[in-house]
C-alpha cells in the first residue's frame, strides 16, 4: 500500500448540533415560506395551518428553504433557531398562498443551453401549472401562430436546483431534442404579504398571555438611523406591554437577520439553562452576531448613551459592549 506523509486536509458537510428542547416559551413564528420547494408533498396545502416542527431538516421537509429572507421570512428564522441557537421546538406559520400569490410569466423565449434551461427562483412547477410551448423564433407571437404543447417527464422534466431555481431538461428522445429555445408559459410566486401582532399576544384562549417580538424596519421608509425609531415606533402604535419592540438588523458573516429572529432564540436559551423556567432576562446575553447593519446593509455602530436612549423608549437593541455583543 502506498503511505502518505504530511498534513492532508479535505472538505466535509457541516452537521448541525441536536436542537436542545425547552419546555417553556414556546415561539410561534408567522411568516413567509417557499412551499413550492417543500420536499413534502401535501406542502404546498400548508398554508395558513401551525405546524409543530423539532429539527432543521424537518421544518425544510414542511416549509423548503431559500436563502432569499427578504422574500421567504421563515427561512430566516429556520436557520437562526436550530442552526445557531440550537432550540426546539417551535411552531411555523406560513402565509404565502402559491394559489394567490402568485402572478404569470407569459410567452416568454428561453434558449436552450447544453441540454437546459434555468428559469430562475420562485417557479410553481407542481400543479401542472406549467406549459412549454415552442415557435419558430423568427415568428410573431401575436400572429395567432400554432404552438406545440410539449409533454413533462416525456419531453421534458422539471427540477429545482440547490439554489431553488427551477431547470428545464431537455429529454433524450423527446420533440425538444435539438431545438435551440423554446417559448414558455408558467406560474411565479409572487409573495407581498403582511402581518401584524398586535392584542392578539394579549390572551389566547381566555387563559394563556404571550409576547410578540416585532422589529422596527430600518430602512428609509422605517428608521435607518437611530434617532427615527422612536418616531416610528410611536407613529405606528407599537407601545403594548406584550410587544418585544426591536431595532436595527444585525448580521453574522453574509447572513442578516432581523434582530426578533435572534433575540427569540437567545431567550429560548436562556429558559433553557434555566431548567425551562422564564425567569431570567436575555439583557447583557450575547447574540449569535457582529455587526449592527440597517435593511441597506450599512453599518450602524451605536454607543453606550444611544443605546440607552434606545432602551428609555422602549425599543430593545445590541450593543457591543465588554467582549461581545
């Protein structure tokens, strides 16, 4: 057998740490998910329906995952949960309605590349909401011209990629094979959803009282810089005792998130270490996080007295203060 001498390195799949279950401060997240890249088949249906979840791979399997957080909110809090604070479980909430939310891209030509053509994020390609149609290129659209309407899984199939676009792949055999583009006709999420937690959090079932942990946004519609959030906050009538109100964002590496996202697992954690008792406060406990950004992505360095400024109105922020934020 041949030896090897030296220091020899090689690449392996990150695995995510067990969640640790807590039995007290339950998070229940309402936001937007990508259903349509849900591995589980009744996914698409789950709209508007709590879903109990305890792992990463789980709340994928029910809701898919996107990286795209601005669009797909959950996936935002998917991540910060089980893979940096480790917690479960929590109950998902998704709002988006492919059924709805949706709007058509029409007639479009689409070359074809090595066999296949990437139609980019937020396909619907279940549901047979899906048509390939192909003209001459050189031909009018609106001159009533004929169309081939070819087959799926005979002249076609439909996959999505690591990165949630969807890939047309030309099947050997099939009408498509040799054409150069095709004309195509499909269904787009389209996801502009809202929602606000207001007395909701107040009393749930006449017996149990809860906390909504809500962000300002930080951008310039919002509050970009410090001074504007108490502004905001008052203007839009965030001054409930059961509201968590956060600002700015904060980012960890590439990825940003909201700072609710964070401070929900942080407390989760500290419950935890807690023997699940919700007793103590997530203030001066580090978050999973290096900088303070605003929706731009702009740094925001706060000091001592802003922050406190901050906190005098009601408005939780991080601080980076003694070793950490």
């Amino acid at each position: 057998m041949a030896f090897r001498h030296g220091v020899y390195t090689e690449e392996a799949p990150t695995s995510l740490i067990s969640p640790v279950q807590g039995e007290s401060g339950l998070p229940v997240i309402i936001g937007t998910a990508p259903i349509h890249l849900a591995a589980d088949d009744e996914a698409i249906k789950n709209v508007n329906k709590p879903q109990l979840v305890y792992s990463y791979d789980e709340a994928v399997k029910f809701f898919g995952f996107s990286r795209d957080w601005e669009k797909y909110t959950l996936c935002e809090f998917i991540y910060s949960q089980f893979v940096l604070y480790g917690m479960s479980p929590c109950v998902l909430i998704n709002v988006l309605d492919p059924s709805k939310h949706n709007e058509t891209v029409s007639g479009r030509q689409y070359a074809i590349a090595d066999g296949e053509v990437n139609l980019g994020a937020d396909v619907i390609i279940s549901g047979g909401q899906f048509e390939a149609a192909s003209l001459d290129i050189d031909e009018d659209i609106d001159s009533g011209a004929t169309k081939t309407i070819y087959r799926r899984d005979v002249d076609y199939s439909l996959v999505y990629d690591d990165e949630g676009n969807a890939i047309l792949n030309v099947l050997s055999g099939g009408a498509l094979s040799g054409k150069l583009q095709v004309y195509l006709t499909f269904t787009k999420i389209k996801p502009k959803v809202a929602a606000v937690m207001r007395a909701k959090a107040e009393n749930i079932n006449g017996i149990f009282m809860s906390n909504a942990v809500v962000d300002i946004p930080c951008d310039a519609e919002g509050a970009d810089i410090y001074t504007e959030a108490p502004e905001w906050k008052n203007r839009n009538n965030y001054m409930s005792e059961h509201q968590i109100v956060c600002w700015p964002r904060v980012k960890l590496g590439d990825n940003v998130f909201h700072l609710s996202t964070q401070l929900t697992g942080l407390m989760n954690s500290i419950d935890n270490g807690n023997e699940d008792v919700p007793s103590e406060s997530p203030s001066n406990k580090k978050l999973q996080m290096n900088a303070c950004v605003n929706a731009s992505g702009k740094e925001i360095d706060l000091g001592l007295e802003q922050a406190n400024y901050l906190n005098d109105q009601g408005i939780v922020t991080a601080l980076n203060w003694i070793g950490g934020w």
